[in-house]
C-alpha cells in the first residue's frame, strides 16, 4: 500500500524533480555530461555475458566496495562488474579506481519509468547493494524481475531503526526481496531481520577489507623535503564548523611546538575556499593546495582541498583527527587512518561507527576527545612523546589489519549466486 502510494506521489511529481534536477545540474551537483544516466538512459552497451551490478550511495560506501569489485572479477571468468554511485565525485573516483572489467554508472533517479530503463538495458545478473540506501522502486523493482538481490556491509542506525517503525510495511517489502542481508555488526544483523529481512547474519565489517589508500610517491618525497622536521597533526574529512576548532586547538599547540603545521581535509573540497578565508580570518596563515600555494615556514595550515589525496596526508601527518565527529553527524571511518600509522583522536559524536572506534579505543588506537580543549590537550600529549604516539599508531594499524579474512567470508556467501550465473537465464 505504502509503496503504491510512494510510486503514486513520485511519478505525479515528476515535473518537480525534473526541475529540482535541473537545479542541481546548475550548482555543479549532477554531471552535465552523462546526466542521461541519472533518468536511465545510459549510452553505453551493455556488454555480453554475466553481469553484476554493485550499488554504492557515495565516496565512502564506493571505496569500500573497490576490494569486492576485484575479487568478483578475479573468482567469476568472463564476468563484469557495473558500479553505480549518485555523486559526481564518486564517480570521478570510481573512473579512477576502478579495475579492467569494472565500469561506472549513475543510478537512475528512483521514478519508475527511469528505474525501468535502467533494468531493461542493463539486465544485471546479481545486484549487490551497499549499506542503507534503500531506493523503494529501484529495490521493489529488481527483486520483481528475480534478480538475485544482496545487502552487503548492511548498515541500520537505532535513529534509522526507529524512524523505520513509522514505515514498517515499506522497509518489510524492500528488506523481503533480498536474498541475503549481511550486517556489518550484529546489531545491524538484528535490527535488518526485525524489519522484516529473510536471511540476515554478520559476517564483519567490510571497510576492513578496504586497502591503504593509495599516495602519489613522488609527491610525497617532495613534501616530506619541504616539510623536514616539522612537527604536524591532520584534521580529516572535516565538516563546518570543526574546522575552526582544529585552528584553535593549533594556536594553543604552537605555544609549545612552535613549528607545528595543521593540515586540514575538508570532506567536501569544493568547501576549500571558504575554510582558507575563515581561518586567515583568524589571523592565521593558510595555504591552499588547490591554488597551488606552496607550504612555507610561515605556515600555520595547510588547506588540502583535492581529491584523491587523502593517503598522502595519513602518510604524512601520524597524528590524525577524524572528522564530523565535533559535529553531531555521525563520525568518519578510522580504518583508512589506522593502516597508515596513524595516531587517532576522534570527537564524542560517533554513532555511524561506534563499534569500531570502541573496539580501536580498547585496543589502544584511538582516544576520545569531548571538545576543543581536549582534543588540544590530547593532540599536545602525543605530540610531545613519540614513543606513545608510535605505540597508538601500531595498535591501530594492528587493529584495522586484523580482520583482513572478511572478504573471504563474503565471497562464500555469495559463491552459490556467482556459480548460477554461469546457467542458462531463467529470467528470460
């Protein structure tokens, strides 16, 4: 009834979403160049043979997935793997990252006869879907054509599991036409069956199976020369707000560590500007690696607003803050910072990945600062003893490498669907 009613309203407002995607074409939000994708009209051929198709809402979710894409190319011959994402700055990733076999796709805005284009040229083999983004007419209508349908990395928050309950016969029809949800703790696992999934289990975390970030060597010699000795610590995938907190917390470090140099990148580079005025604002000196402003000794921080570049700053700062988590948003992911021995320090807003800061804090990887001051004092200690610094960072790699065997788990799941894509289509 609820889905009726969903596919009712969506289809009626076509004219406004239509506007509001026109909108966002405007602001640099949608891709001016394939923008066909996104209403389901994709222009590249389908190519021959078995074909998987792997859904991720955005950077983070599409990152993780980059170790299950290779795998499935590397287990399954002939077969090919189609990634979609919803962001222009996915997509710039995936076109990056992305192995031979693979290729990249906007997902279709979920309206029916969008959704429907979609499916009919693409005819997916197996459709794995990446965390939480459940799209009621993408979801409902892939699993109406039998395509087998798996959850992978399934991500229910307690606000999400709760706001669900309003909701219960929607999420109970899209959660009952996979085949299998795979939750990544076993809360997750629990809170998908009892929104009606069919088969749920945890098998771990996905993002432990996730690669160090890669970092290009040549500049990363060049900035370990300009840098020398420079004591440093970086603020990573930051959100508004906590970007001046992290300026603050460096102007009390300078006290004792003259020399110090912030570097902060920001979640959204496009936000790169504005954070280089803010902070000079302060009377800080900022250098912005967009422009192509040089790091001097006058320094205080280092905007970082490019893409891709993450693993060069975890590589060279050792001391990491992981961002939206000053801010009541949820946290970021710690694992890309544990494999590139880094020290973490976190705020106390970190619901999206409570279970693994918990288990890294237990460890000895992480610690936890509840607000500005603390995360200058706790920036301070490490900064001033390398052997604890060096201890923090070894546990948190330890920690992050330790789970490594997930992949494995999950690619016996899916091996009973990856061996019928061999047979006859009995979709046909």
């Amino acid at each position: 009834m609820i889905l009726a009613l969903y596919r009712m309203l969506t289809t009626s407002a076509t004219p406004m979403i239509r506007l509001y995607l026109r909108g966002r074409k405007k602001r640099g939000k949608e891709d001016q160049e394939r923008f066909h994708e996104r209403l389901g009209l994709p222009k590249r051929k389908r190519p021959e043979g078995a074909l998987a198709w792997l859904h991720a809402a955005s950077v983070g979710e599409s990152l993780s997935m980059l170790p299950l894409v290779e795998r499935l190319l590397a287990e399954k011959d002939g077969l090919k793997v189609m990634v979609t994402t919803g962001t222009v700055t996915s997509a710039k990733l995936m076109a990056e990252r992305l192995p031979e076999g693979a290729f990249h796709q906007y997902i279709p805005v979920d309206l029916l006869k969008y959704v429907r284009r979609f499916l009919d040229h693409w005819r997916p083999d197996l459709a794995l879907w990446a965390e939480s983004e459940f799209w009621p007419n993408l979801v409902s209508e892939t699993a109406n054509r039998n395509i087998p349908l798996v959850l992978i990395n399934g991500r229910i928050s307690p606000s999400s599991h709760m706001g669900w309950q309003r909701y219960k016969s929607l999420i109970n029809k899209l959660l009952s036409g996979f085949t299998l949800c795979l939750g990544q703790t076993e809360e997750d696992a629990w809170r998908l069956l009892s929104l009606g999934a069919h088969r749920a289990k945890c098998l771990g975390n996905l993002k432990f199976a996730a690669p160090p970030l890669p970092a290009d060597p040549l500049e990363l010699k060049r900035l370990e020369a300009v840098l020398k000795d420079r004591r440093r610590w970086l603020a990573a995938s930051t959100h508004p707000g906590e970007e001046e907190m992290f300026a603050r917390a460096c102007v009390k470090l300078k006290k004792k560590h003259p020399g110090l140099l912030g570097i902060i990148v920001p979640r959204h580079p496009q936000r790169g500007g504005e954070i280089a005025k803010a902070l000079r604002g302060m009377g800080l000196n900022a250098a912005q690696r967009s422009s192509d402003e040089e790091v001097s000794e006058n320094t205080d921080i280092y905007v970082a607003d490019t893409m891709g570049e993450l693993g060069l700053f975890f590589r060279l700062a050792g001391i990491v803050f992981m961002g939206k988590s000053l801010v009541p948003l949820g946290g970021q992911n710690p694992l890309e910072a544990a494999l590139l021995d880094c020290a973490i320090l976190h705020g106390p807003h970190i619901a999206n990945f409570r279970e693994i800061f918990s288990r890294l804090k237990e460890d000895g990887g992480a610690e936890e600062a509840d607000g500005e001051a603390d995360l200058a004092l706790k920036a301070e200690k490490l900064l001033a003893n390398k052997k604890d610094r060096d201890r923090m960072a070894k546990a948190a790699k330890d920690f992050a490498a330790a789970e490594a065997g997930i992949l494995d788990a999950i690619m016996a799941e899916l091996k009973p669907l990856l061996d019928q894509m061999g047979e006859p289509d009995e979709r046909a």
